[in-house]
C-alpha cells in the first residue's frame, strides 16, 4: 500500500514540473461568450495553461499570448490520450479502480500541465467515490499547490458532518496539522474537527486559518468551526438566517458543505420543510462525488420523513440507490426504503 501511495505520488508531481516532450501546435478550440448577450466566439489556438481564473492561449508561434477570463469560457475542445478516454470511459461506467490506472497512465503521458490538472481533478473524484479522504486529500493538495484557483474547489475533501477518521488517514493528519501549507492544516483540522485527543488543536488551527489569508481557505475554516454549534444544537433562528446569507455570498464552488451545514442547521431547529430542501440544493446544484451529496439526499428523505412526505423520501433514497449506490450512506438508503415500502 505504502508503495503504490509513493508510486502514484512520484506521478502527480509531474503535473508541477515542466513539459517533457513536444506539443502538437495549435490544435486546441475553444469557445467564450461574446460582447453580446447569447453570442458565442470560437477561437482556433494553442492553449498554454487553463486555470480557475483564466485561460492563456496563442494562435502563432511568433504571436503574443492573449487571455480570456475563465468565466467567459464556455468550452475547451483539445486531445486527449487514449488513457485519458479509457479512464472516463470506465469512471462513467462506474469502475472507479480501473479509472484509477488510466488516469495515471494518463498524466504520465501527458506533457501538458494545464491537463494533467484536469486529470487530476478525475483522480479525486475517483477517491472520494470510494470515501477514501486520504488519498484524496493528497491529490487535491497537489491540485491546489497546482492552482490555487481551481474551479473544482467542491471536491475539496473536508469532512462537514460529526465523523471521525481513523488509522493512517488520523496518524497522516497529526502531521499535517504542523504542515507550512494553509491546505493541509484545514484538511487535516477538519478531520480531527472532532477527534478526542486533537480536537483543541484542530480547533485552534481553524481559529488561525479563518483570520489570515489565502481567502478561500479562510472562508472555509469559518464555516468549519460552525460544525461545533451544530453538534452542541447551539443554533438559533438568527443564526440561520445570518448563515443563509453568508452561503450566498460564497463563490458557487465553496457553497456545498456551507449549503450542508445551514441544512443541518434546521434540522436542529426542527424545521424539516426548510431541511429538506436545503439538503437537496447540495446534489441537485453543487454535484460532486462528495460523500455529503449522497448524504445529503439521506438527511433530505428523513426530513421529510418527519412532517409525513413519505413516498417523496422513499424516491430519494431510490435516487442514493440509483445515483450513489458506491456511496457509505446506501446502506441506510437501502433500509429506510425497505421500511417505507413495509409500511
């Protein structure tokens, strides 16, 4: 285990270095918004790099590279290896193990850095789907060491609920709670968030990362700590609404677990109809392998379980069947739905 972890960590940081072969010149297409509302610019050029904030491209070798903000590309069309189509290919079909080893042929013969990022964020999808936090926490630090920018800011893998992690994923966090990088300091005091002998740390940690910059990270540390007024059923009406502003004033990809805790948060104050809905908003807007999305439809379908909604909550948890059945929470999908269908 410890081997194939070097192995595949040896791989990734190839996405930090620099292009080891030649590139296939100008090849790449994307298409941006245009001065207009509804119009759309293609744009035939070699891209550079891709990153959360921008895209940089050039249409000729002598020409001067130019720059379209990321939020006014619509879509790239550009090559892909044949490890890289394998891997989506078994990913979409469910084989996450067998995406796993395509997608890391695939960086390996990738010389692009920009897509060896997007190769990446398919690798940590395919470790949260099997709700491993460590390997996935590994591969997004690499992501964001990459791009601190990254639009894929949802597959972060920060624990929101009570849980606790243990064996190697516990031991590798004590480590990183003294790490240099703010990355692996909020992993890793998320995860000890509520651990018995880290937790005073952990929370000390979150305190010092929600007061200093890079401003992503601090806005998550924020929200994290909120977990405790949860937990302790500390929430009051105020909170919620001040807590529901604040989630729509986060940028669209740090919203999910934000979104999952205000949820969490009526559901302490016994307002199942507002619960449900909110939870829903989390799969149904902010979709991601993310263990809470799965969960997240589980919480939705026992809320509205509580005012009576019962044949709405049983088409949820059909939906984590259907949907997530990969997911940890299935199991209980799979029970409650065979109660409600008994009753």
């Amino acid at each position: 285990m410890r081997t194939v972890r070097s192995r595949l960590q040896f791989c990734f940081l190839l996405i930090l270095a620099g292009s080891r072969c030649a590139v296939a010149q100008y090849s790449d297409e994307v298409v941006q918004r245009g001065s207009t509302p509804g119009s759309r610019i293609t744009v035939r050029c070699q891209i550079l790099d891709y990153t959360g904030s921008k895209l940089t491209a050039r249409q000729a070798a002598s020409s001067k590279p130019f720059e379209i903000k990321a939020s006014n590309v619509i879509t790239v069309r550009t090559a892909q290896t044949t490890a890289q189509k394998d891997g989506i290919k078994a990913f979409d079909e469910g084989k996450t193990r067998d995406a796993e080893f395509q997608f890391t042929e695939a960086i390996n013969s990738e010389p692009r850095i920009w897509m060896r990022r997007e190769i990446l964020t398919m690798l940590v999808r395919c470790a949260l789907k099997r709700n491993d936090y460590l390997t996935a926490g590994t591969r997004f630090q690499l992501l964001f060491e990459s791009d601190p920018e990254t639009a894929h800011m949802n597959l972060i893998p920060l624990l929101w609920n009570d849980d606790i992690l243990d064996g190697e994923t516990r031991t590798v966090a004590i480590a990183w709670l003294q790490d240099e990088k703010p990355i692996a300091r909020l992993l890793a005091a998320s995860w000890l968030f509520f651990d018995p002998g880290h937790s005073e740390t952990a929370f000390a940690v979150l305190n010092e990362l929600a007061r200093t910059p890079p401003e992503r990270i601090r806005q998550l540390a924020s929200w994290q700590r909120r977990r405790l007024q949860i937990r302790s059923g500390d929430v009051t009406d105020f909170n919620l609404q001040r807590w529901d502003d604040a989630v729509d004033n986060l940028e669209p990809a740090l919203r999910p677990g934000p979104t999952f805790l205000l949820s969490r948060g009526y559901v302490v104050r016994q307002d199942f109809e507002f619960a449900a809905a909110t939870f829903l908003k989390v799969p149904l807007i902010h979709d991601s392998e993310h263990p809470i999305s799965a969960e997240s439809l589980l919480l939705a379908g026992q809320a509205l379980t509580k005012i009576g909604l019962r044949k709405d909550a049983a088409k949820l948890y059909a939906e984590i069947l259907d949907r997530y059945a990969y997911a940890a929470v299935s199991s209980e999908a799979r029970t409650a739905l065979d109660q409600l269908t008994a009753q």
